[in-house]
C-alpha cells in the first residue's frame, strides 16, 4: 500500500513538472513611431509608481536610442515590446507595407501598430481603403525655436510666408529680414521627410517643396544635408548654429526661444482655444481584426492599455513631460477639432 501511495505522489509531481503555468502569458510586440511624445511613452511604460510595467527595464540600440525594448510584468503577463521611434511618416508607410524594421538587438521583424502625430493620407496612406483603425491619445504642438545669439535677437514671430521661405531658402536670407539684428544668413534647421513632425509643420505652414536643412559639420560650420533624425539633435544644431531657426515638438524646446506663429504665442490654452495651429492629432495605428496583419488579441490588449495610460486626463493635467508640451485629446476634443485625413487642415471650433 506505501510503495502504491509513493507511486501517486511521484506521478503527481512529474505531472505538475510538466504542466506549463495555467497564469503566466508571455507577449512580444513591435511598434513603430515618431519621437514626438518617446519620452511620454517609456514613462509611461515603465514608471515605478502607474507604469503598465512597474519596476521595468528599458533598453536602447546599440547605436540609436530612438530604437529601444521594454521588458517588465502587466499582471502576469511577461511583456516584451519593441519600439522604433526613428519616423512617425515612416513608420505608417511600415505598416501598410508590412515592412521589416531594425530592433534593439539589431535583428528586424514587421511591426503590429505605429504611433504617429501625421495622417496616413499625409503619406499617401487612404486609411479607409486599406482598412486602417486610428485611435486619437493626445495632441502633439510643434513650434519654430531660435538660436539665442546676436542675429536674431529682437525676433519673437514668424509668419507663414517667412516659414515658407525660411525653409526653400535658409542660408539665404538675411537675419533682417526676419527682423534680426544682422544681415548673417539664417538657416534652417528641421527634420528629414521620414519625420511626422516635419509633415505635419509643412502641412501647417502650406510647404510642398524640398526643405534645405543645415546642420554642423565636424569643423562647426554650418551645412546642408537631409535633415535630423530627432527633435533632440535639432534642438542640439539650433543651440549651436548662429541665425539659425528650427522645428520640433514642444518637449524638444528646452530652454531655446519659441517663436510665436502668425503673432499667436504657443501655449497649450492656445491650443485648446484653436488660435495656435501648429499641432497633430496623435493616433495608434494597426489593422483591426480579423486582417492578417492585426495585432493579437493579447497584444492588442496592450497596445489599449497605453493608448489609456497616456490619454489619462489625471495624468495628462498632472505630470511634468505632459504639462504645458502635450494637450489632452479630452481637452482639445471638446473645443475644437480638425481633418483626421488631412493634417494642416481647418480647425472647427466647437464652442459656441
């Protein structure tokens, strides 16, 4: 009878041995985006305290930080979920064309959902032909920001037109005309095309031309080339090229002076009144179910849990890298609204 006992026990324990876990549930994912609102989404991934990861780790390429994987635990969900931030315009384009795109390590695999401030049809994208779901979080303002040196001092606005020539022609013009404090050139300082946030301005500002960009050589001086990566590396060209004026997302700005825009200074009030224009619509992008290229029931899941976590108005009127560099899409949502197909487009208000 003991040696038939013993027999039970130790087939029970093989068997638990051998039976996964009923709970743990392992989810990797890839996304793809702008870098518009990074800094807002890794706070808001792995934060200690309302993070969707609590306690997790985030880890960059070797070489680019716009490229990074978040690791942690979402209940008893083991979460793995890769991001490329390298171009919200891009990163559409990645997803109706199913397009492989570089990981942390290195390796590539084709995205499930993108984070973009532009509209599909910005990139040539029909959105409602191919299917495409967009769920609005936030509202993303661009600004023009200076150098703070001599040429430009005295210089507070920008106009439509001078943005238009400020882009066709930087280097060109004088610092005069602007109304600096020199004849210097100005040159212009913005993003390459992959870039949603310079979509998004030249849509704004009626640009359709091809963009002179500048930004330094090795010896300090000013050249021309495709345009930065990153509102990070504008902000670092503008800081240091005299004269020069660039664009990038308001949590980019740091200390640099903003421009005001057809003489409405930005500010997020400006925003929700609908008198500052210079923004987009922050969306999630993927293809619903059942489309093959739809994300999984369990990564959709949490593709929504940030979708929520960053659109939260507690958080969103409460937080350091939302305030006064992001606009509740509850906020602007209720005042005033604008295309979701065409970026730059008129802004309704909706108060009356």
């Amino acid at each position: 009878m003991k040696n038939y006992l013993k027999k039970i026990i130790l087939a029970g324990i093989s068997g638990a041995l051998l039976v996964p876990s009923l709970h743990a549930v392992s989810v990797s994912i890839v996304t793809v985006g702008g870098n518009a609102s990074i800094k807002l989404v890794q706070d808001r991934l792995t934060n200690s305290s309302g993070g969707l990861l609590p306690g997790g780790t985030i880890v960059n390429n070797a070489t680019n930080t716009l490229i990074f994987r978040a690791t942690g635990t979402w209940g008893t969900t083991n979460v793995t979920w890769d991001f490329n931030f390298t171009g919200g315009a891009a990163a559409i384009l990645d997803i109706a064309n199913q397009n492989h795109v570089t990981l942390t390590d290195n390796s590539t695999a084709i995205p499930v959902s993108a984070i973009s401030i532009t509209a599909p049809e910005t990139v040539g994208i029909n959105s409602t032909a191919l299917g495409i779901q967009q769920d609005y979080t936030l509202v993303a303002p661009l600004v023009f920001v200076k150098n703070n040196g001599a040429d430009l001092v005295g210089v507070s606005n920008i106009t439509q037109r001078l943005a238009n020539y400020l882009e066709s022609s930087g280097g060109t013009l004088p610092a005069t005309y602007f109304g600096g404090a020199t004849a210097n050139p100005v040159y212009f300082v913005g993003r390459n095309t992959a870039a949603a946030v310079r979509q998004v301005l030249d849509a704004n500002i009626f640009f359709t031309g091809s963009a002179i960009n500048y930004h330094t050589n090795s010896a300090g001086n000013p050249v021309a080339w495709a345009g930065a990566g990153s509102g990070t590396e504008v902000a670092n060209n503008v800081t240091i090229i005299p004269g020069s004026i660039g664009t990038l997302a308001v949590q980019d700005a740091g200390s640099l002076t903003k421009l005001s825009y057809e003489g409405v200074p930005f500010s997020t009030a400006n925003v929700i009144n609908g008198t500052y224009p210079l923004w987009g619509y922050e969306r999630y992008i993927y293809f619903p179910s059942p489309d093959s290229r739809a994300p999984s029931a369990n990564q959709l899941t949490l593709i929504k849990a940030l979708e929520n976590a960053v659109s939260d108005p507690t958080y969103d009127h409460n937080n350091s890298l939302f305030v006064n560099k992001f606009v509740s899409y509850s906020d602007v949502n209720a005042s005033v609204q604008r295309s979701a197909t065409l970026d730059g487009g008129l802004i309704f208000s909706q108060i009356y």
